[in-house]
C-alpha cells in the first residue's frame, strides 16, 4: 500500500517531465501567437458547479466525480473538467467587464473516477482554451485551427477532424422528437442504456458505443433536416472559414454534445493508431452554460485536449526523442580543506549561471571521477591539496581528455 500511488494515478519521472514540459512550452507558445491567456482555477469547487455545469444525468456527474464532504460540512469536488470552473471565474472576478470577447486557456490536473486504461486515467491532464462573449462563427473556426495546429506542430500526422452542429434550443427541441419516435421503434435493439436515454438524452444514442453499428443507426435521423436558419447559416459560415485556413473535415453527424447548454458546434479531433480511445481533443460550443451558471445569456465555445493521450500518440509515432540531460560541471575534491575550497568553487560557478555538481559521499577521487565520466558533465573540475595552495583548479575537458591547472578566479572563464 505505501509504496505504491492510488490506482488511475501516475509519477512522472524526471526523464518524462522533459516531454510534459515540451507539449506545455508549446501550448504557451502558440496560445500567445492566438492572443488567448493562461488562468488557474482551483483543483476542487463545490459539487454544485460541476453539477450544474456538466449536467446532472451525465456519467460524468452521476458515477465519475470525486465528491466529499469537508470539515465544514461543504460538498466538494475534484474538478473532473475546467470548463465550469473558468465560467465561475469569469463570473466571479467579472472579467466580461473588459472587452467583448474573453480569450483564455488553462492546463491542469483533472479528475474522474473511471475505469484506468491507456490513455486514460483518474488523474489526468487537460489542455483546453474556451472564449467568452462573442457568437461569430469564426471565433469557433479560430479554436479549433488552435487545436489542429497544436497537435500538427508536435508532429503528428494521421490527424483527422469531425465537426457537427447539434442546434439550439429553437431547432434542436424539433430533432429530439424525431429521434425518440424513430428509436421508440426500434427500442428492442437499443442497449439497456440508450433505453433509458430514450426519455432523457435520447441524442446520446447517436454516439452509443454499443450500439453504433447496428442496421437501424444508419437510418437514424439527421439534424440537418432540423436546424433553425440561424443554426444552419453558423454552421455554413464554420465550414466556410474551416476551408479557407486550408483545414480539411469530415462532417459527422453522430458526433453529439446531449445537453441544453451546447448549441451549434460540436468537434472532434482523432488520432486513429490510439483505437478505441483515438480522440485527443474535443469541444464545441455552449451559448446556454453561462445563463445556467448564474450569468447573462452570454455565447461562448471552447475546447479540451488530453495531454496523455497525446503523449501516447507522439510516443507511438516515435516522436519522443531521449533528451539526454547536460551538466558543466563536475566538481571533484580530495581531502576535507578541498572539500570546503570545492564547495565554495561550486557555488560561484551557480552564481555565475554555470549547471555544476559536486559528489557529496566522499568517495576517493578515482571514484568521483568516474561519476563525472558517467554524469555527461562536459568539465571535471578537480581540487585536492596541491590546488587548494595554490589557489587553482584542475580543469580536465571530459570530451577530449585535455587537462590543464587554472587560476580559480578564472574557471568559470575557461569553461563558459
Ligand atoms: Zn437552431
Ligand atoms: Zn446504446
């Protein structure tokens, strides 16, 4: 038990937060380059906020979150998204009193108790971006070219992108009674979930893994024969903008967001060589969440990208290079009056900016100095009796074996 993390939890070892640094770096970078900033909500929220803002009837919400009671009788929980939280702050610091249209991004540890499996975890890590406050079409287009380019410019190539429109609440009313005729129909086909989304969700049955490939699916009605004229000139003018950044899609009509708040767009990226769980980031557009989280009727849309399942793509498309680590300098000293002269040596070159180390076992200078060797340290600087009194250093150059004595005060000099 103690020695090993909760299940569904994970450390990431030092050489594994080069690559997390890496895919942040560039999530910085390119968020910057699209004007959108960074904001840090809270790990946990009251439960209400994620029950209200993803939806109570979720799986999400009814069998996934992390909910407790705290020491002040408060019912709290995990984030198992951010989506909800950076509505809140948005509300809560009144950042709508700026400008029009509110631009932000945000990375961070989620939580949803779920089955672990590759790619996905009880702890898991969302990069998403989500824009508040305007309802132009291109500010959908503009979100998910931040998506496709950020997952291009890591590499990756077997991309492919679905988008859909799910309607509002004038049109969408009108296609979910249709679907709940046809699938009443065909109710003794349906797995026992999707019958109990027939009165609740029955959009969710579109996207049932269970039941997508049988006959009566294929027939099932499209929203397109639905949508409202406003609903329809968003999701023309979308693909308009879509096309003109050169961006190929497919149009996918199962791809469904089941409750109120999301209205028009919906999307999805996919990397197909991860299988069954090949989406690596997914959003859409929620013109009703805000009004539902207390505000005024605001438009707003947004997305999430999973960060190990796109570590995972990256490493199988072998685009995880080893990053060998790079240190200076590698201090070694015989005897204790050089071990105090080392120390002093090692803290100036650290001041002066230069990575040095020094071996704090004292081990014999044969042995130090086959851990400098082992240590990728391009400079082995020693320092024993004869150095200390004359007020030098012994440089030995690790690449070419070349050593020579220097003045202290001239080291950091020699090896910068
Ligand atoms: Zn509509
Ligand atoms: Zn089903």
């Amino acid at each position: 038990m103690l020695t090993n993390a909760p299940r569904g939890t994970k450390d990431i070892l030092p050489e594994q937060v080069r690559n997390w640094l890496r895919l942040e770096n560039k999530i910085r970078e390119l968020c910057a380059l699209y004007g959108y900033e960074e904001i840090r909500t809270p790990t946990f929220e009251h439960t209400e906020l994620f029950s209200r803002g993803i939806g109570e009837g979720t799986d999400v919400v009814e069998k996934e979150m992390y909910t407790f009671t705290d020491r002040g009788d408060r019912s709290i929980t995990l984030r198992p998204e951010n989506t909800a939280s950076v509505v809140r702050a948005w509300l809560q610091n009144k950042l709508y009193a700026n400008a029009g249209l509110t631009k932000l991004f945000y990375i961070g540890s989620m939580f949803r108790y779920d089955r672990p499996q590759a790619g996905r975890l009880r702890e898991f890590h969302q990069f998403g971006v989500e824009a508040l406050g305007e309802k132009n079409p291109a500010v959908d287009a503009e979100i998910i070219l931040l998506a496709w380019e950020f997952l291009h410019s890591l590499g990756l190539t077997e991309l492919s992108l679905k988008i859909n429109t799910v309607g509002c609440p004038e049109c969408r009313p009108i296609y979910r009674r249709k679907l709940t005729e046809y699938f009443t129909e065909n109710a003794d086909d349906l797995c026992a979930d999707c019958r109990r989304r027939l009165e609740k969700n029955p959009l969710r049955i579109l996207d049932c893994k269970v039941d997508r490939d049988k006959d009566f699916m294929e027939d099932a009605p499209r929203i397109e024969t639905c949508l409202c004229d406003d609903c329809r000139e968003h999701f023309n003018a979308l693909k308009k903008f879509l096309t003109a950044a050169g961006v190929e899609f497919t149009v996918d009509s199962r791809l469904v967001r089941g409750l109120d708040y999301y209205t028009k767009t919906a999307f999805e990226i996919q990397y197909a060589p991860l299988g069954a769980q090949s989406a690596v980031a997914g959003g859409g557009r929620y013109d009703g969440l805000i009004r539902e989280l207390g505000g005024d009727d605001t438009p707003a849309v947004g997305f999430a990208a999973g960060l190990e399942r796109i570590l995972l793509a990256l490493e199988l498309q072998g685009l995880l290079p080893a990053q060998t680590k790079k240190i200076a300098a590698f201090v070694v000293s015989g005897g204790s009056a050089a071990e105090v002269y080392a120390f002093k040596l090692l803290t100036d070159l650290r001041r002066q900016n230069i990575s040095a180390v020094m071996d704090f076992a004292k081990k014999s200078m044969k042995a130090q100095m086959k851990s400098a060797a082992k240590s990728g340290a391009k400079f082995a600087l020693i320092v024993g009796d004869d150095e200390v009194a004359s007020s030098t250093v012994t440089v030995k150059n690790l690449e070419t074996a070349a050593q020579e004595q220097v003045p202290i005060a001239q080291v950091a000099e020699k090896i910068s």
